[in-house]
C-alpha cells in the first residue's frame, strides 16, 4: 500500500507539472502575486531585499508599482491599481528610498534612481490626470535632459564613479513617455543619446556593455545577461528599430536551452564564461535564473510570443509556485524580490511604442517533448514496484494504461 499511495502521489505531481508546461500562460495570477508581494512589503521584505544588494529596498517597491501600472493600462477601473502603484512610488521618493543614492551626483541621486522613479512616475500618469504629479514629472525630466545634454557621453552616473548603460536606458525611455503623456519636448536629447549608445556598442557582441568608463562612456566590460535583459525591456519605447535589431542579436547570444531542456538565459555571451555577482545569481550551466525572468518581459514587448511563453512555461514548472483563493508565490515565497521581476515581466506591453510585429521564432515547438519524457519515466519507474508485486499481467497493464492516459492528456 505504500508504495501504491507514492506512487499515485508521483503520478499526481507529474501530471501537475505537465500541465504547467503545456498550458498557455497570462497575467491571471499576477494580482495574486501582487497580493502576496503587498502583505510582505507592508510585513518589511524591502529592509530584508536591502539586506541582498545595494538597491533591495527600491527595486521592490519600484516592480510592484509598475506591475500595477501595466494591469491598470488594461482595466476598466485602474482606480486601484493606480492607488496602489502612487503607493510604491511615495516610498521610492522619501529617505528610505534614496538612502543608498549620492544626492551630489548629476541628476541628483543618481541615474539609476531618477530614471527608474521617472518611469514609474510617468506610468501612474498615464492612469489618470494629476496636475501636482503632472508638475513633478516635468521637472524630474527636464532635469534628467539637462544632465543628459551636458555630459560627454551617453552614460550618466548611477554612483560616483559608476556607469551602467542600462539605467540610461530606463532614464531616456522615460523621457520619451514625457513626450507621449505630454508636450513633446526632447526629441534632441533622445537623437543625440541613440547617436552615442551606437557609437560605443560592445565591441564583442554589437550590443550596448554592462558597464562603461563613467568619463567616456566607453565599453569597460562584455554585454551581460543581467542588464541586457532589462535593456530589450526598455529600448523598444526608446527607438522600435534599433531595439529589434539589438534584441535580435541579444536572443541569438543569450537565449539557450542548457542539456536540450528548457530556454534559459546566459549572463555571459555564447563561448563566455565569467564570475556570478549579486546582480546574476549564481550561474549553474552559465544560466543567470534572473536574466531569464527579466528577458520573459523583454521577449513579449518584442512579440517573441514563442519564447516569452516557453519562458513562461519553464518558469511555472521549476519555479514550484503555491496558489490560494487569494494570493500566489513562487519558490515558496522565500525570495520576493523574484517574485516581484516575474509579476513585471508577466505584464509587459510597450508604454510608448506600438507594439512591434510578431517575430520569425526562435524556439521550436518541441522544446518540451524531453521534459515531458522525463515526467513519463519517472511516473513509469514509480509504478515499477507496485507492478512487480501484483504481477506480471497486471504490471503490464498498469504501466501502459498510466503512460497513456499521460500522453494522451497532454498531447499536443
């Protein structure tokens, strides 16, 4: 009888799983994560992400609040999403929020902190009308321009002596939701910062770098997973064109499928390999787990449907994530800060570009047939013992029938 009750109990979760790789995924779950991301943040997981890196506590509050931003884009009352993401944006702009940020940089505090508080600034804008917000968006961008028009390269300061492309990139992107939402007012600044990030491309892989020489802006390091990831995210609604070309090349050089199972996300380009930071996570086959949440966002704002619905997929399986009537969590809602970068990624539309034409795929639909086969033998093996206690003819039949009601439930 026990090993019948394992048995079943294997057949129950294979099943499940399957059903998580082979059902098409949407945002249904996302309010759910949303739910649980709140009680945890309200309960201090933003003082414990701070605890991990540098920008826990912002980071936190900052995807909650666009994930709200993007349901509020769809909903026929945003009331509440707009309520909520106003919320997360208060806690960015007190102390708390710029605590880590050196106030003496240009723009104030940083890059970093100015462009992603612009985007989400903008973002609760575009929910509803707010003269005082309307005011502050105007001044945050204008100063955000001005930094970008006086310095010698396309690269702002995140901290002192510190640049990241990326989070030029989240900064410009905001600028160019101000000319959406409002009077257009910096096209130039845009031109002029396109015209440098192309200018000094990675020479390694055509893409803009991970980090860059704060003076010159030159490259100082190899394209990264990490940042490019969150780079397609946002380059689509800086420039349509230039974002395709480069999500292309970032797609053929990132995107795997590690021992021929599900697609994944390197940190480092195709043929190179490097040390894991706080930013990657560790790297188990090269594969940086928070590139690959990140880059679901990116595919689907780069109508890649294919893989940003494999990713999808990959995630529901691996990610072990627990459901009830009113919140949903993954990896048992241990880490919320992965939480919070799958419920942004989940709910990723373009904010100031149309949405771009289908791409050609880049995953063959068959990716899943080595998992499922996988959840087959397993399933098989488990019932292995309880066949060979009732028999040969019984055995047989019990192997067979359960190995067709698998494949026959998900076949596809």
């Amino acid at each position: 009888m026990p090993r019948r009750t394992a048995a079943v109990l294997v057949t129950l979760i294979a099943l499940v799983a399957a059903w998580r790789l082979v059902t098409p995924q949407d945002t249904t779950g996302v309010r759910g994560q949303l739910t649980f991301l709140r009680a945890q943040l309200d309960d201090g997981a933003a003082q414990d992400a701070q605890q991990l890196f540098p920008e826990g506590y912002f980071f936190l509050h900052a995807l909650y609040g666009l994930a709200h931003v993007d349901l509020g884009r769809t909903a026929a009352d945003p009331a509440e999403d707009a309520r909520e993401a106003r919320w997360a944006l208060a806690r960015l702009e007190s102390p708390a929020g710029r605590e880590p940020f050196d106030a003496g940089l240009a723009p104030a505090y940083g890059v970093f902190y100015q462009g992603w508080t612009n985007w989400l600034r903008g973002g609760v804008l575009s929910l509803g009308p707010d003269p005082a917000l309307r005011r502050e968006f105007e001044s945050a961008s204008a100063a955000l321009a001005t930094a970008f028009d006086a310095a010698p390269t396309p690269y702002l300061a995140a901290y002192p002596g510190q640049a990241w492309p990326v989070d030029s990139t989240v900064a410009v992107a905001s600028l160019r939701l101000h000319d959406k939402l409002l009077p257009p007012r910096y096209a130039g600044t845009v031109g002029r910062w396109l015209a440098g990030a192309r200018q000094r491309l990675d020479p390694a892989t055509g893409l803009l770098p991970h980090t860059v020489d704060p003076v010159s802006g030159a490259p100082t390091s190899v394209a990264r997973g990490t940042s490019q990831s969150i780079i397609q995210r946002f380059l689509v609604d800086v420039d349509p064109a230039f974002a395709r070309s480069q999500y292309q090349r970032f797609r053929a050089l990132f995107v795997v499928r590690p021992l021929r199972l599900g697609p994944a996300v390197r940190e480092y380009p195709v043929g190179t390999d490097g040390p894991a930071d706080v930013d990657s996570g560790p790297l188990p086959l090269g594969v940086s787990l928070s590139a690959t949440t990140v880059t679901l966002g990116a595919a689907a704002v780069q109508g890649d449907g294919r893989l940003a619905g494999a990713l999808a997929n990959y995630g529901e399986l691996i990610g072990v994530p627990v459901s009830t009537p009113w919140s949903k969590r993954y990896a048992v809602g241990v880490l919320p800060i992965g939480d919070a970068f799958l419920a942004w990624s989940k709910t990723a539309r373009p904010w100031v570009a149309a949405q771009p034409a289908p791409l050609p795929p880049g995953v063959n639909r068959v990716w899943r047939l080595p998992l499922l086969a996988a959840l087959a033998l397993i399933v098989l093996l488990s019932w292995l013992p309880v066949a060979r206690r009732g028999g040969v003819k019984n055995s047989v039949r019990a192997e067979i029938s359960s190995g067709s009601a698998f494949w026959g439930f998900f076949r596809f």
